[in-house]
C-alpha cells in the first residue's frame, strides 16, 4: 500500500474520531491542498512556491524607495547609485548607494520609458509621448540629447565605443547617436515600436519590435535579420545572459503606448509552471494564446521556449545564476517573480508583491537583485537570505452548501528551529469580512486538529511559517468537513412523441430501444461534489415503434452525491391520494422508454423521483421528483359509422362520423374500388376534435364501393367500407 494511500486512510480516520454523530447524510468531503497549481491560487507574503508544490519562506525584500507615482518604467544601476524613470509626472529619481540620498529630476514629458548609464556617471532618459532623450551629466545638468520625429522613444542602448541606440515608435526605428553628439537613422524596422534594445560583445544590436513581435539582429553596416518570430504582440524586454545566450520576453499585453499595464482578470485556472523546453531551428514561434513567454536564443540562433503562462504577464527578465541556463522573471497582474530553470522545466514562486506588475529587473553588484513595480511605483531589493516570517493565505473553499467541519491535517517538514502554525475561519458570504469568524486559535499538530469555528458554506485557512536559520515547507493541507444533505432535483423532463424512440448504439446486432427495459449495472464510485449535474443521456438513432412512448429527464444533487432513478404511473382519475404504480427501480439510466400497450387507454401521468440512497444510510437520504403532466394513452383505433349514402342522377354523397375516445381526429381519406386513397377534410374545414363529420359527393361511374379509413392523432387505424348499387 502506497504511503498516499496510508495518509488518506488516516484522514478519514481522524476525521470519523473528531466529528461526532451528526444528522447529515452526506459523504465526508477532503479539501487537499498539495500542488504547485493548488498553492498558486492562494495569497503569498515573503513565501516562495516551488516547482514540487511545496511553501517555504521566501526571499528577503528591502523597500528602497516609493516614488509616490504609479508607474515605474525603467530602472538602472551604476556602481554608485539606482536611477529610477518613472510616470505620469515624468521623473528620473537618483538613489545615492553609500548614503541613500534620493535626487530628483523632472523632465518636461509625461514618462520615462527607458535608461542608459552612460559610463561618466551620468544618465540617459528617454522619453514619451515628446519623443525626446535627456542626458544627466554628474553635475546634475539636464539637457536634450536627441528630438527626433517620432512620439515614442522606448529602449536605449550604448555599446563599447559609447555609442548611444534609440529605438522609438510609431515608426519603429533605430538611431544611433556617437559620443560627439551626431545622430543619424541606423535602422528602419517594418514594426510599429521598436520596444527593447540590447548590445552584443561582436557590435551586433538586438531589437525587440512591437506588431509584430520580432527580435532582430542588426549587423554594424545596418542589415537586419529576424532570429525569433514570436507570435506574440510585443518583445517587451531583452537581456544578454551570462552564457552569451538572449534571454526574450515576447506578451500579448503591450506596454508600448500611452496606456499604462493594468490588472486583469486571469482567464484560467492554469499553473504558471514552466512549459517543457522546445527546441527548434525555424524562426517562427507558436505565441499559442497565452499571456506571455520568455525565450532563449542560444548564440548560434537556435531558440528554446523556457517558460510561458496563461494566468502571469511577463514584463521583464534577468538571467539566474543560481540555476543552469535559468530565468528569473518579472510579471503582472499580480506582481509576481518566478525562478525558472530551464534544464527540468520547473518554476518556483520566488516571491510576490503588493503591486500589480514587476515592470524591471536589474542586478545589484551583489548577488541580490532590484526591481521596480507599478500601481504603485515602488523600487525594491532582492536579497538571497531568507526572511524569518512568511504567511500564506490559501484561496476560500466553497462547499456548496452549509457544512460541519472536521479535522484539519497537513504534511510538513520543520527543521531546526523552524515552525508552522495554521488558522482557520468560516463564512458565508463568497469574500470574507467581518461577517466572517475570526481566525481560530493556532494548531501546531500536523496529524489534525478539528475546526472549531461555526458551520458556514465557505472555508480559508493560514499558514505562517517562521525559522532563523531554517526554511520550513508545507507540503499539503487536507480540510475534512461534511456537507449539509440537499435533496437530489429532477431538473428537465422531455417526453417524446408517441411512438420515437431511440436505439442504443452496439458493435453488432440489432440494435435495442434505448430505455426500454433495459437493466444496468451501477457505477461503483460516486461523482464528486465538483459534478452536481447527472450527465445528458446520448440518444442514438430515431426510430419510430408504436406503442411505445419515451421519456428523457435531467438531475442534479448539489452534494454531488450518485443518484439512482424511479419511474412511476398513475391514471389521472384515480383519487389524489392513490399510490403511483412503479414502472422501473433503481436505475441509474436517465432515460425511459414505456409500453403503453400493457395499460388501459387513458390519461395518465410519469413520475421521475430521484435519489441519493446511494451515497447515504436509509434514515438519512433525500428524494426529488417531477412530474410529466397529464399524458394520453390511446391504443385503440376510432370508430366510423357510415349511414345509407343519396344518390342522384349524376352523383353519390356520403355522410359520416369518425369519433375516437381519447384523441383527436387526424387524417381521413377513401377509395373508390382499390384506387388511389384521396384525403378529405371534414365538414367544418378541421380536424381539432374527437369527432368529426364527414362529407363525399362522387359521380357516378362504374364502381361499387368506398373504402373509408381513419386515423387519430395516436397513430391508430380503422376502416370502414360501404357498396353502392349499379
């Protein structure tokens, strides 16, 4: 027996001890909590997630400046100072390293979309939407390097010589600007933006475009070539790793306008993991309808798909040296850093912010990092040492319905002096408040402590994670509780036409009526409390059988519980209190098809009922039923009663009554002598009721009797006939 197995029989254990004797009938239920993807979906403060789905404390976060603005957009380092560009006031701020002096300088523009050190420890700002690039000389001089045409001026770069690249938008250039001051166009792409730029070792330039999203490689004497055709709107960021490899940040939610980053909603429940490593030798990338995706172009062109998710946005990336051929990488909206390594296609949480979006990556002399945040614009430091105290709020677990709580237990590893303790409140509005409970007392006992906070439908617990010298990790959490029985519905009732029915589906052979009297065997495992609705039954090919009238129906247990089916009958005249006569038990089929030919003509109704029995004891389950309304059986055919026909010179008219006991009229018609069968209508232009009178006037001619034949609206024949004389 596995040792999965042995904790989940433990469980149930601990939890059949802890919670008494109660009048649910529900089956207990086990919230687990143990992946990478489960962890994800809770709240993380100074807590890392790793790729095996474990909690542990994360890296420590120095706040180094808060720039009162909501927008950071670029940031750079020198060995003496962080500068910071930031938006709407469009500010560069200067950050003094030894004594943390913070020095400001407003441009006259809306923001700073990039930065270049310039070697002479000074800076370069570019600018938007002026479109300008301001130089700040170490004497705190301010001035305008380069007005060019464009609004937008995005990325800067220098190289070796001090040659400062611009890239702008709306169009996507390149220009080059010597140290002397000389500008002149480098490069003209085909793209909107040119949006990130880099500088190689060799004098080659890299440019990541917007619309679409390339990164080209342009060559000293101005050429361009296309090494990475992403798929993706934008290449929103580019960085040479320590390897020689250019790490690629290629989204679907452009940066490249007047219009910030904003939080969005994220469209799945899918892990930000790493996807598996692609290799290929083409320069088109899939840009599969995910958010966003972090390349690597090894030197010799090949491109390798590190990391790309449907929930995070990525805005920026560093190289990790920790890992081989890893990433660390920046993302919104929930602002967000992910370590990935490449080699095993894992991802670890490494930390998470109160911001919206990580917006920048730069290293520190150190092995720490900075990073700059947006909504709000915050610079923070990136340390490797672990913090001492890390909370984790998991999401809020809905039941479904009111439930009594059972025990909580969880697997853990605490080394040294490390700890964890858990709390728990309940609620019952969707988001807790202060409607909810307070957080129960802390439990340190991994093997369960049942909950002691009031019955409610919706569930969090808390996890605080403490150590010095010691990370712990929570492996997984299980919260056992037992849902309030809910009585099983009878949603839909479909009752086909008298005489459609519906073949089962069979490798061979005929192929029987769906329904009909039919026996199968139950399923041996319930549905779980995530499936309330009892899957659609699949009718197969219609055929038509007389006789025979079938019925489809739809159910759901909010429980989740497995559902098992009665059909029953009751004429519609008998008393109101008169038993309902069993058709079929015990059938988990949702469908039903009734030989109406075994009862009395007659008005009668079909009653569905469901139940839970299945999934709880005979003194606790639940019923639900429907009923069809009433429903006419009508086997027998109607009556033709044919009196002498008048006969004059020229023509013969008959006169007659068809009239049927339950059901309308349908289709009249005669023939004269074996003809061919003529349809009549009756007298009054309709046929809407049980009995109709009839009319025939034909010409005399050589024939001698009239066949009459009727049908009612059940499908049920009759013929008459009458002779003529010469």
């Amino acid at each position: 027996m596995t040792r999965i197995r042995l904790i989940f029989f433990a469980q149930i254990a601990l939890y059949l001890a802890l919670v008494p004797a109660l009048p649910h009938g529900a089956s207990p239920v086990f919230w687990l909590v143990s992946t990478q993807d489960d962890f994800l979906r809770g709240e993380t403060q100074n807590i890392s997630v790793d790729a095996t789905g474990q909690i542990l404390l994360g890296p420590n976060i120095e706040l180094i400046y808060d720039t009162t603005e909501p927008f950071i957009w670029s940031l750079a380092t020198d060995g003496d100072a962080v500068w910071i560009g930031s938006g709407p006031k469009g500010a560069v701020t200067r950050i003094a390293r030894d004594d943390g002096e913070v020095t400001s300088f407003e441009l006259d523009t809306l923001s700073v979309y990039a930065l270049a050190i310039d070697g002479q420890g000074g800076v370069f700002a570019a600018t938007g939407p002026d479109g300008k690039v301001f130089g700040i000389d170490t004497d705190r001089n301010v001035r305008v390097v380069f007005d060019p045409d464009e609004p937008y001026i995005w990325s800067l770069a220098t190289d070796a010589s001090g040659t400062l690249y611009v890239g702008t938008g709306n169009p996507g250039r390149v220009y080059g600007i010597t140290p002397e001051g000389n500008a002149e166009l480098f490069y003209e792409t085909s793209a909107v933006h040119v949006r990130s730029l880099v500088t190689t070792e060799d004098g080659r330039i890299l440019a990541g475009t917007t619309t679409p999203g390339h990164v080209i490689r342009i060559e000293p004497d101005g050429t361009g070539f296309v090494l990475l055709d992403s798929g993706y709107e934008e290449i929103a960021d580019l960085h040479i790793a320590s390897n020689g490899a250019v790490l690629v940040v290629a989204s679907n939610s452009s940066t490249s306008s007047v219009t910030v980053p904003t939080s969005a909603d994220a469209s799945t429940a899918s892990t930000p993991a790493a996807s598996a490593p692609s290799t290929t030798t083409s320069t088109a990338a899939t840009g599969n309808g995910t958010n966003g995706a972090v390349y690597e172009i090894q030197p010799d062109g090949i491109w390798n798909l590190v990391w790309d998710s449907n929930i995070d946005t990525p805005y920026a990336v560093l190289d990790d040296n920790e890992t081989a051929r890893g990433a660390i990488i920046a993302t919104g909206p929930d602002g967000k850093v992910f370590r990935v390594t490449a080699d095993n296609s894992s991802a670890t949480l490494l930390t998470s912010t109160h911001a919206q979006q990580i917006t920048q990556l730069v290293p520190d002399v150190s092995e720490a990092l900075y990073f700059a945040t947006a909504n709000p614009g915050l610079v923070a430091r990136l340390d490797s040492d672990r913090v001492r105290e890390g909370t984790y709020h998991s999401e809020v677990h809905d039941t479904g319905t009111l439930a009594t709580w059972g025990a909580l237990t969880w697997q853990a590893t605490t080394p040294g002096d490390s700890a964890i303790e858990l709390f728990t409140r309940t609620g019952n509005t969707k988001d807790p408040s202060d409607t909810w409970s307070d957080w129960s007392a802390a439990t340190e006992l991994p093997r369960g402590t049942r909950i002691e906070n009031p019955k409610a439908r919706y569930v969090q617990w808390k996890a605080v994670l403490t150590g010095r010298s010691d990370t712990p990790s929570l492996h997984s959490v299980t919260t056992a509780y037992l849902p309030r029985n809910l009585a099983p519905e009878v949603t839909e009732i479909t009752t086909h036409a008298p005489g459609q029915v519906f073949q089962q589906a069979l490798a061979g052979g005929d192929p029987p009526i769906a329904g009909l009297d039919v026996e199968r065997e139950l399923p041996s495992t319930a549905r779980g409390p995530s499936s309330p609705e009892i899957p659609a039954t699949t009718l197969g090919r219609q055929v038509y059988r007389k006789g025979l009238r079938t019925f489809v129906w739809k159910a759901r247990d909010l429980n989740g519980d497995q559902l098992q089916f009665e059909v029953l009958y009751r004429s519609d005249e008998a008393p109101v209190d008169a038993a309902w006569t069993p058709l079929k038990r015990e059938t988990d089929s949702t469908i039903y098809t009734w030989d109406t030919t075994t009862v009395p003509d007659g008005i009668y109704s079909v009653r569905i009922v469901a139940s839970d029995l299945l999934a709880n004891t005979s003194n606790d389950y639940l019923t639900g039923d429907r009923d069809t309304g009433p429903l006419v059986i009508d086997n027998s055919p109607p009556s033709i009663t044919v009196p002498p026909a008048t006969r004059d010179t020229e023509t013969i008219t008959l006169e007659f009554t068809v009239s049927d006991t339950h059901s309308p009229v349908e289709r009249v018609e005669y023939s004269t002598d074996t003809e061919q069968w003529q349809l009549i209508y009756p007298s009054d232009g309709i046929s809407d009721t049980t009995e109709e009178l009839f009319r025939v006037t034909v010409d005399v001619g050589d024939f001698s009797r009239m066949v009459i034949r009727a049908t009612d609206a059940m499908d049920n024949s009759a013929t008459a006939g009458t002779s003529f004389e010469p």
